[in-house]
C-alpha cells in the first residue's frame, strides 16, 4: 500500500517506518521538506517532498494517509484525508476536544475506510497478560475491586504541553480502560483549578463495573516508571516498568494458596504489532492482536504452579479502533472539568445509532403531536369539526411508528 506522511510527529514518523519495513508499504509523499535525510531514505526511492495537503490528496497513486500535522493544523487534514476516501492513520489526540473525533468517525460511516488511530499501548503483551487477571471474575485475582496506577515521568506527561493553545490531554486512558473497562465516573485534583506542565495530577473514580481507580501522574520525576496493581476479591496482581513504559517489565502475582508468582517481559517494540492490526483491518479481517509475545518467564518465586490461558474479554486484544480515541478525549474533557470544578464528574454514554435516533425523533415528533391534539380539542369549542382532525393526526403517529422496522438495530 502506498502512503503519504502530513507532519512531523514522532508517532506518525514511526509508525511509518514500521509499515515500510514490512516490504509490504511504501511511502510516495510527504509534506515536511525539513525532514531528515536519512528518514527520507528509509521510505524508499519512491518518496518525494510535497507542497501541501491538497497536492498529496490530488494523487491518484496515494492509497492511505498517515496524519500526523501539527495540533493545529491536525483537524484539517484528518477531515480531508477522511473526505478523501482513503485510508487513514492519525496521532493523538486528534483536536483538543471529542467533536473533531465524532465528525470523523461519521465520515468514516459514509465512506466506508479505515480510520486507524495510531495508540499502541494496549497491545503490549504484558498489559494484555494484566488485562486477563482483572476482566476474569473466575480467575484467581476474582472481581476487580481497586486499580491503582502511577505514572512518572522524567519530563513533561501532559501531551503536546508546548503548545499553548492546546488544552491538555493524558496518556494512559487505553492503559486503564484495558484493564477495568469503561469509566463511570472520575474526580480530579491538582494543585490549582487549571493544571499546568510540571504539576501534579492524581485521578480517582469508578468503573462501570464497580471497580475503583486511582491514577497519578508526576512530571520531573528522577526516574521513569510506570506501575499499575490491580487488588481483586481473591487477590492482587503487580505490574511494574522500571525504566519506562518501552523498557522491561515485570508482573508479579499471589494465587489463592499465598504464593508468589512472576514473569518477565522483555523491551518492547510497539510499532510492529500496530502495523499487523492495521493490515488485519485493510484486509476486511476482524482485528485481532498479534501472536502473544511474552518470552518465557523469567525468575519465579514458585515453579511449581502456571496460570492457564483465560479467554480475552476485552475488545482491546483486537487492538485499538477510533472508539479508544472518543473515549479518550471525552475522559480528558471530563477530567478537565473535575479540575476546575472541584468536584466528580458523572460520564454518560447514549449509543449513537439509528434505532436509538429514531427514538429520540419519535419522541420530540410525538410531543409536537400532543400539543397539536390539545390545540384542536381547544378549537373543537368554538368549530366541532375540527375535532375530526384529532383521529387522521393519531393515525399518522400510528403510521411513522411502522418506520421502526427499518432503523438498523445496535448489535447485541
């Protein structure tokens, strides 16, 4: 498939690389003349410096599009690209709030191609093995109870906090939500009403299971980690990144008899396993996660018990889909809100189909119809043959309700 590449960020420029070193992608055109030289060479003889976004989509040969502008100039491309009827990969966050994010997600209804984000977290093999203990309720950790993570970063965690006009976004959503599932609430706090780089931030809420949640985030931490415990009714499971989230990893666990467990995950390469979902998804297959990549485990503090494949009850191990970036952005807008307000913040989540419009259609035709009635039973009063009017107007509610045949149903 042939490629063209809008932008410089870092995610974008990886991931093209990773579908050009497959031998399967090419990239033919790119918008940053700035780019460096011998990234250049690694997309292939082929590539060549456009002018604009225009020129890139005026190409017949461009089969797909890697979005990855500035947060400006972010929402245009991902709009055009969509627009464009081509296949898409886009950074995130897309814009600074969820409307961007719905709009595209409607042109990628009407035109039929793959809208791709490019978050790669919630592949990793050792969330993914996290995952299986906290979505099992028969497993040996039971029903998840509490999930605590800390996220420290040696820099900055808020993304793209250099650009000012940005309101800021987190990491880690797809992290968290792969792990406990949908968030229902959220609260939180930081030292003042707006958070600003280099502050704290600590998230607490509930899942829509019932679980609890506490996420922190420090900025200009000596060193870089990240660790998540999940506490089940049976027992708890570590996770822990000494040297960040792309470096090794450890999971430890206690099974029901006390004894310790661990295994080793090795540094990991994410842009491989994204670009193996994405190929999935352009072949018309059902994403699906790669082949587990967890190398034998490495010191274990008791050799005489192993944990037993469980089934994955995540839509996570199928890798990501532009529904992680909505939620994503509507946690980040709700997370916002807590901070400045002071107090939790209630996410609610209406389905966004056809059966559940023409609900909402009925039901604004169906008070319309009301008032209608009450006004001829009014003027019935004063001229008796308009209350004739009331039976053909019950009639025609009656008729539009037949309509609900053919609204396509959500999928169970």
């Amino acid at each position: 498939m042939r490629f063209a590449l809008l932008g410089t960020h870092p995610d974008g420029l990886d991931m093209a690389c990773a579908l050009v070193a497959t031998g399967r992608h090419e990239v033919i055109a790119y918008t940053s003349p700035s780019l460096d030289a011998a990234l250049v060479a690694r997309f292939g003889s082929h590539a060549r410096a456009v002018g604009d976004l225009e020129e890139v989509l005026a190409d017949p040969a461009v089969e797909a599009v890697i979005v990855a502008g500035t947060p400006a100039n972010r929402p245009a491309q991902l709009r055009r690209s969509l627009q464009s009827e081509r296949h898409v990969l886009c950074v995130y966050p897309p814009d600074q709030t969820p409307d961007v994010a719905y709009e595209a997600a409607m042109i990628q209804a009407d035109t039929g191609r793959v809208l791709f984000p490019i978050l790669p977290d919630a592949l990793h093999p050792a969330l993914r093995r996290l995952a299986e203990f906290a979505r099992n309720s028969d497993g040996y950790l039971g029903g998840l109870k509490m999930l605590q993570v800390e996220h420290a970063a040696t820099g900055e965690f808020l993304l793209e906090s250099g650009e000012i006009y940005v309101k800021w976004a987190l990491p880690g959503w797809d992290r968290v939500r792969a792990i406990g599932g949908e968030i229902a609430v959220i609260s939180a706090l930081s030292p003042q009403e707006d958070l600003e780089p280099g502050q704290t931030l600590v998230l607490t809420g509930v899942f829509a299971n019932g679980g609890l949640f506490e996420v922190t985030f420090v900025a200009d931490a000596p060193t870089g980690c990240w660790r998540a415990t999940a506490i089940g009714t049976r027992g708890r499971a570590d996770l822990l990144f000494p040297q960040g989230w792309h470096g090794p990893s450890f999971l430890t666990w206690r099974d029901e008899n006390g004894e310790w467990h661990e295994e080793y995950f090795s540094a990991w390469d994410p842009w491989p396993a994204l670009v193996i979902v994405f190929d999935e998804m352009t072949a018309g297959k059902r994403p699906i996660a790669p082949p587990d990549e967890r190398i034998t485990p490495g010191p274990v503090l008791s050799t005489q018990y192993s944990v037993p494949r469980t089934p994955q009850r995540s839509d996570k191990a199928r890798g990501p889909t532009w529904h992680d970036v909505i939620r994503a952005q509507e946690l980040d807008t709700a997370a916002r809100r807590s901070v400045a307000r002071r107090r939790a913040d209630t996410l609610e989540y209406p389905d966004a189909t056809e059966e559940s419009g023409f609900k909402g259609t009925m039901t604004l035709v169906g008070c319309g119809l009301i008032w209608v009635i009450l006004l001829l039973l009014v003027l019935s009063a004063w001229k008796p043959w308009l209350g004739w009017f009331i039976l053909p107007v019950l009639f025609i509610f009656i008729l539009l309700q037949g309509l609900r045949w053919f609204a396509r149903r959500s999928p169970d």
